[in-house]
C-alpha cells in the first residue's frame, strides 16, 4: 500500500488500466503468476437483494504459488496489487447525488475523473460525493493487498482483497457523517466540555454552517468558531462545539445545526436547519470515562480516563498534596479506545495508583501510528487532565503529566516504544506487549519495485524516527518488560525477541516474558502476573512521593547517550535536547559522559543543542574543547560557521533558520498548531483541492479551510497546503512554485516551471546547495512535471506546495501529502510520468532541507 502512493503501477507503462478495454486474450506482464503474465478475468460480488446500492466483492488468485512466494520473500510476498472494473447504474430521470463509500479501496476512477485516497482502513466519514447523469457510469478500482490492514492468513484460494462499496443518497445538501462525539457525564457535569460532529456538504454549491446550538433545554451549546463554517461542494468538516449542563442529568443530547446556501435562482441564502441526537452516558468518576478536549490540529478528540480509585488514594498517603504520574495505554491497530477490550483491559487492576489514560490517537488507526498526529494526541490528553481534575471538582492527587508509564499493545505496542525513544526523560517505566519494532521491520520493502540505491537512501531516512531499534541508546535508565505469545500469527514473536537483544546490547538487560502458545489477544493479556508485578513496582507505593528516586531512573554521574532522527519530535534526554542535526537525513548523537564535576560530551552530526541545568557540572567539554558554563541553567550550544561550539542564552528563533516544528520530513505538516489551510492559488482545481481535504479528514480526523486566495498572506496559526497549477500559456516567463508568507526569498526559486511550446515541452529546475541550477526537460507528448515541497512561514508554521505543469502531474503531486504511515516522503519531490510505473525509482530529485532551507548536498539530484 505504502509504495501505491509513489505510483508504481506497472499497467501505466501500457497507459495505464483506466484506457484497456476488456479482452480476455489480451496478456500483461507479472512477476507473480504463472508463465509471468495475467489477464482479465470474472468475479461475481455478493449483495443483498434489497439494496442493490452494496457491493461487498472479494478478490484473490489461486493460481499463484503463494506458499513459494512466502518461503523466498516471508510476509511482503503476500501483498500485491490488481486492478477491477464495475459499473454504476442510475436509473433515474435526472441527475443524481450520491456518496461513494469505499471501504480498503485507495486509488480508483468514475468514468474519467482519477481519484486517490479512498477510505482504505473503511473509517467511513468522508464518502466522495458524485452528481451521476442517468445512465451507465464506468468504475475502476486499484486492487492494493497490505499486510497489516489485511492480515497474513489465507484459505485455499490464496490471500484475498476484500473491499465494500455502498452507494447513499443523501437526504439533504449537509448531511452528518460521523456520531457526535461528546464527553460522558461525571458528577454533574461533563468529563470534557468540547463536542464534535463531521458534516458534509453534498450539494453543488458552497455552505454555510451558520450556528450549532440546543434543541433541548438540558444542556447549553455554542460553536467553538465565532463565525460562519465555509464548506466547499463535497467537503466534509468537523464542526466542534461547546456545551454546558442546565440543571439535571439528560441522557439524550439533541444539537440543532444551522445553514445557509445560495439560491440556484437568484442572489437570496435559504436558510435551513436539521437536528442531530446522541446519547450520553453517566459514568462513575471512578470509572473508564470518555473525556474530549481541543488536538492541536484544532479538532476536537477523546480519551478514555480512569482515575486513581478510592483504595488508590488510601494507598498513595497524602492523597491531597502528592501528585501522581500517568498510566498510559495505547490501543491497537482497528480499535476505538472506548471499546471494551480497550477501555477495560485493566480492570483486574484497578487500585493502581496512577491516573489510567487510554487515548484514541484521532483514530482506531491512532491516526499515524503514534507518530506525529497521533503522539500529538496522546499529549493533549495528558494535558487536559487538570482541566478535568478543576471541573469536576476532584479532591483526590493530582496528575503529575511529566511522569508516564506507558504500555501498549500491537501497534500500541509499538507506540509504545516511540515515546519511549522520543521522551525519554518524561517515561518512567516502559511495557509494550505484542509490539513490532518498526513497520519496515514488520512487513519489509524488498517485494518493492528496484530503485537507485540513493533514492532508496532517501526514501528510508525518512523513516528514521520510527526505527525504534536504532533509538534504543534513549532507553537507558528507563526499566522495562516485554511481553509476547510465542504462536502469534499477527506480529510474529521475533519482533520482542530481537528488539529484547538490542536493548541489552545497547543499554543492559531487560525483562522479557515470552507466553507459550499464546496469540496476539487473549482476555487478561495486559494483566498477566508479570505485568501486574510490573505496574506495582514502578507506580508510588503507600507513603511515597512521585519525586522520589525511584521514579527518577538516571543517575545525574552514569554516562548515558541520546540518538536523534528528528529533533522536532524527540524530546531531552537527561536534560539535554537536541535542537537541529548537521545532516537531517542521518542520525545525530550525543554521548554523555562524566568526571567529577565535569560533563565530558561527544557529539556526532548535531548542528545545535541545549542544556537544561548546566550549572550541575563545573565546566563542559564538548567533542575534546573544554567550555566554560555560563551558569545560565539553560544553554544552547551551535556549531559557528567555523566549526567550533558557542554558547548563548535561550532566546528567540531566528525565523529564517529552519526550527522547532518545521524539522522533520513532509509528515512536518501534520504538526500543524491550528486548523490546517488548502490553498487553491489561481482557483483552478477545486477538486484537488477537495481531494486533499478530503484525504486528511478520512485518514486523521482533520479539519481544513479552502480557500483560492493567491494574494492573501497566510497569518493563521495552522500550516498552509498551496497547490499550483502552472497556466496554460507558453512563453519565456518562469513560473516560481513557492511560499507567499513574508519569507518567500527562501522559497520562491527554489522549484521554476516552465512551458515552453504550445506542443507540450517543459522545463523544470531546481536550486542547488551551492547555488548553480539542475534544469530537466520532458519529451513531447508527455505531462510534463510535478513537485511537491515544504517552506517555511513565521512563528515556525509550515506551507507544503503542490504543483505541476499540466493537472494531470499536478493530482500525482497530490498523493503524497502525508496520509499513510511507512510512504517515507522527505522534503521535497521532483517527478515526472514515469514515476507512474516506476514508483520511487521514477523521481528525477528528492530530498531534504538543511537549516539554512537549502538543499542538502546529500540529496538525490539525477
């Protein structure tokens, strides 16, 4: 799935699927079946005769050798790709509305209109809406089989792709298309005062939301937005509102939602309105409980929120004073944290004393993994526990939110391991269950189409953070258990096993507890008697306080090491953080070590870092050069334009330097402190633009603004998405695909296209670390160009330019705003067609910006 986004088709190199016509004696190249070719063949779908508007179709190949495929290639071989066409049928006299709903589909086509995303976990809220004409309307689908999402098991027929297609007709031009998410009710009031609804408009025209408010007289609402809600034709959006309890409790919460939309007649709003209901539940304060609050990305989430229980507070002594750290527990792939076996998966320990957090991460998919958006989340559930502790009026021990036991299981159990190697100083005690290493470990990349050695460089540095067996130098300090059952048939045992051996052989030995002819889940799997033993030993016990030595691990004299991929997502380790790295596209380290009261450092491509506390040590020396501490407590050392450490006090960014939030490859985006805005510049594909709207609200819960301002700066505290189409006209002029924030200097050169006859010939260059220009020209016939590329904006906000020559380059750029996890997208991407069938290998320039926003000398310029 992961190498789809890069193209990689290999029927394009024919034209692509969408131009065949059907022949049953026509063949094509495989390198998986038979006399290495395949052809067309019949599948039948299964449906329930009452609504013919369902399609649930299964597809898979028995005669490939699947069992040989797996014994040279293990896992990867099970995931392919194949392509299906359908047909809808509207019989109506007219034009008809309707949302597709395309459950594990990602790449498809309705008669000639491309469309990438889809809804491939099936989370269902950002159906495409269509406008059929009556007739017959082609539909072809991208066949994409991907391990974790579909599983490694398969009957006699081989691994099968099973996708669902439902076809509705909406009711009215703004329609819900999510439940409403609001917060359990706790001792008379709500766990979280926030609430949210994703609403769609299928309309042809653009819709106001004017006002979310009340239909009951039990609860008080009002839109957290001081103004109107724009959304364009087939966006979808989460509206987020805000509501106060009135008296006695109402298990039924009706929300009336108001909007506006033009006259198809003249320049009059009509005006409408339609009410929403929702149950709330009550909860015990004592009890798992649904709690929401604001993500980051300006949208509102949930967690599921235990607090310590009464037998807890008799336990942790001076309930009232002390404050006591968090339990985390990270669900896996598919689940909602308010699901049963998620939410409740520690009630055989519910004494703990700690405040139990189960966060969602946005989605059952914890958005990226726990990685940027996800990890994002977890964060912001931390930090509404005192906003819980204040308005429910609690009189038991605060949260200490710095401090975090964090276990997880699956891909919990992975997210598990990347906050530990990425907050190291925050973690207390580690316990993933079930948990694979990484996901190039998990299902690997060998089965991908071959590529230059440097682009798969590239392409695999940008996955670097989440190589959580190279981070393993962070968890030093940190005790830890692993769990696993040894007949797991999801992630295989050997994930825990291998990830066991290289903490020993990087920070000591670990616990490890391996269950015999235990699967992936069982009831009771996170309560086992070592995990229980686990939590006990490293939560307070009676009578001790969280600033107790117990729970601060690392010796201030032991020497310990902090390896970094991204600074922007790796927090300190031991009071040292890394601030920028040399080279973004390598590790960075620092190695600590101490005699007497000097601090002896080691660094290895780190451009910058501070120090928290540095009037610990008497004197510094970094990399052999003894420096003075200024005894300032907080010191950020730079390599200076000649090589040698300098010192200074923490003070502003300077905002021309690359920092902070902009760090990182394209997923940077996600890192988004407001409402995300897509920027339409010239106004003329509306429909990417809604594609990406759509893509980021299917896969993260994401709101976003479009807009089709090109002159407009962007001063808002979200990124900025600017797409570009290059105008038709040909001629000299140079068209520069960069930022328009105050800092477009920066960017404006960076990337120039150019057409440069009426026949189709187009030039593109791009601005080298030195200065000089690498400039490449398409044939004739061709589509010309496509890019895709991060700038800066101020108070370390992001834009992310998508452009091309002609819309055909320019919605292949489209496909690689992060979406999906293990893609591996770096700073920038310069493609043309034959990135189509080539993936990765196709790309003519990719690569990173260092901190100056040049490109660095180790990127891929062909």
């Amino acid at each position: 799935m992961e190498e789809a986004t890069w193209g990689a088709d290999p029927l394009e190199y024919h034209g692509g699927f969408h131009a065949l016509k059907y022949d049953n004696k026509a063949r094509f190249s495989s390198s998986l079946a038979p006399d290495g070719s395949v052809s067309w063949a019949i599948v039948d779908s299964a449906y329930p005769l009452e609504q013919p508007a369902k399609r649930a179709i299964t597809f898979a190949f028995p005669d490939i050798d699947w069992k040989f495929q797996q014994a040279v290639f293990g896992w990867a071989a099970l995931q392919y790709q194949a392509w299906a066409r359908g047909e809808i049928e509207v019989h109506t006299q007219t034009s008809q509305t309707v949302a597709l709903y395309t459950d594990n589909v990602l790449e498809f086509w309705i008669d000639d209109e491309h469309l990438f995303g889809g809804d491939y976990y099936g989370f269902r809220r950002s159906p495409v809406v269509l406008h059929l004409d009556p007739g017959t309307h082609q539909l072809d689908i991208r066949l994409v089989r991907d391990l974790r999402a579909m599983g490694g098991g398969y009957g006699e027929n081989g691994p099968s792709i099973d996708i669902d297609l439902e076809l509705k007709v909406p009711a009215k031009p703004l329609d819900a298309v999510s439940k409403i998410l609001v917060s359990d009710y706790v001792d008379g009031v709500l766990a979280g005062s926030l609430a949210s609804v994703s609403l769609q408009n299928t309309d042809t025209r653009a819709v106001n939301i004017t006002q979310i408010s009340s239909a009951n007289p039990y609860y008080s609402i009002r839109m957290v937005s001081g103004s109107q809600i724009h959304l364009a034709p087939g966006q979808a959006r989460p509206i987020a509102f805000e509501i106060e309890t009135l008296g006695a409790f109402a298990s039924r919460l009706e929300v009336l939602v108001s909007y506006e939309l033009p006259s198809s007649e003249d320049n009059e709003e009509i005006l409408s309105s339609f009410t929403l209901s929702q149950e709330v539940k009550r909860r015990s304060p004592y009890e798992p409980q649904k709690m929401t609050f604001m993500h980051p990305g300006g949208i509102v989430s949930y967690a599921m929120l235990r607090p310590p229980s009464k037998e807890a507070q008799k336990l942790c002594s001076e309930a009232s004073k002390s404050s006591v750290p968090i339990l985390l527990q990270l669900h896996g792939a598919g689940l909602e944290a308010e699901d049963e076996m998620v939410a409740h998966a520690l009630d055989p320990v519910p004494d703990l004393c700690a405040w139990t957090l189960f966060p969602t991460g946005v989605t059952p998919w914890s958005g990226d993994d726990w990685h940027t958006w996800g990890f994002s989340d977890v964060e912001a559930a931390i930090k509404a526990i005192p906003s819980w502790i204040q308005s429910v009026h609690w009189e038991g021990p605060s949260a200490n939110t710095e401090k975090w036991l964090v276990s997880g299981h699956s891909n919990g159990g992975q997210g598990s391991w990347y906050i530990a190697t990425h907050r190291p100083d925050n973690v207390i005690a580690l316990a993933p269950v079930s948990g694979y290493l990484s996901i190039q470990s998990y299902v690997p990349y060998g089965t991908w189409r071959s590529m230059d050695p440097k682009r798969q460089g590239i392409l695999q540095a940008s996955l670097n953070s989440y190589r959580h067996e190279l981070l393993a130098d962070n968890l030093k300090g940190i005790p830890i258990i692993q769990q696993h059952g040894s007949a797991d048939d999801n992630v295989p045992v050997w994930h825990s096993r291998a990830m066991h051996e290289y903490i020993e052989q990087a920070v000591g030995r670990s616990s490890y507890f391996e269950l015999p002819g235990e699967t992936h889940w069982f009831d009771g799997i996170m309560t086992t008697e070592p995990m229980r033993n686990f939590y006990k030993a490293n939560l307070p016990t009676p009578g001790e306080r969280l600033e107790s030595s117990r729970l601060d691990q690392q010796s201030q004299s032991e020497k310990f090491s902090l390896v970094v991929a991204n600074p922007a997502d790796t927090g300190s380790k031991n009071g040292i953080i890394v601030l920028q790295l040399e080279s973004p596209d390598q590790y960075g380290r620092i190695d600590v070590d101490f005699d007497g009261s000097r601090c002896l450092i080691a660094t290895s491509n780190i451009l910058s870092f501070r120090i928290h506390d540095d009037h610990r040590w008497t004197s510094i020396v970094i990399d052999g050069w003894q420096q003075d501490s200024n005894g300032g407590g907080n010191t950020v050392w730079f390599r200076n334009p000649e090589g040698k450490w300098a010192s200074s006090s923490l003070s502003g960014d300077d905002a021309e330097k690359r920092s902070g939030r902009q760090l990182g490859p394209m997923e940077a985006i996600l890192r988004s402190q407001g409402t995300l805005e897509i920027r339409d510049l010239l106004g003329t594909v509306p429909d990417i633009a809604l594609q990406v709207s759509r893509n980021l609200h299917q896969y993260f819960g994401a709101d976003t603004i479009i807009s089709s301002n090109s002159k407009k700066v962007a001063t808002g505290s979200g990124n900025v998405i600017e797409i570009y189409l290059m105008p038709p006209l040909p001629g000299p002029e140079l068209h520069h695909a960069g930022s328009l924030s105050r800092y477009h200097h920066l960017r404006d050169d960076f990337l120039q296209l150019q057409r440069i006859d009426e026949d189709g010939h187009f030039r593109a260059s791009l601005l080298l670390h030195d200065g000089r220009r690498r400039c490449y020209e398409t044939p004739v016939g061709s589509w010309g160009f496509g890019g895709i590329f991060l700038s800066p904006l101020e108070s370390e906000r992001l834009s992310l330019t998508i452009c091309g020559t002609g819309e055909e380059a320019l919605r292949f750029a489209a496909r690689f705003v992060p979406m999906l996890t293990g893609v591996g997208q770096p700073d920038f991407i310069l493609f043309d067609q034959r990135c189509t069938w080539k993936g990765a290998d196709g790309v003519l320039a990719m690569g990173f910006f260092d901190h100056e926003w040049k490109a660095t000398r180790s990127s891929f310029i062909s």
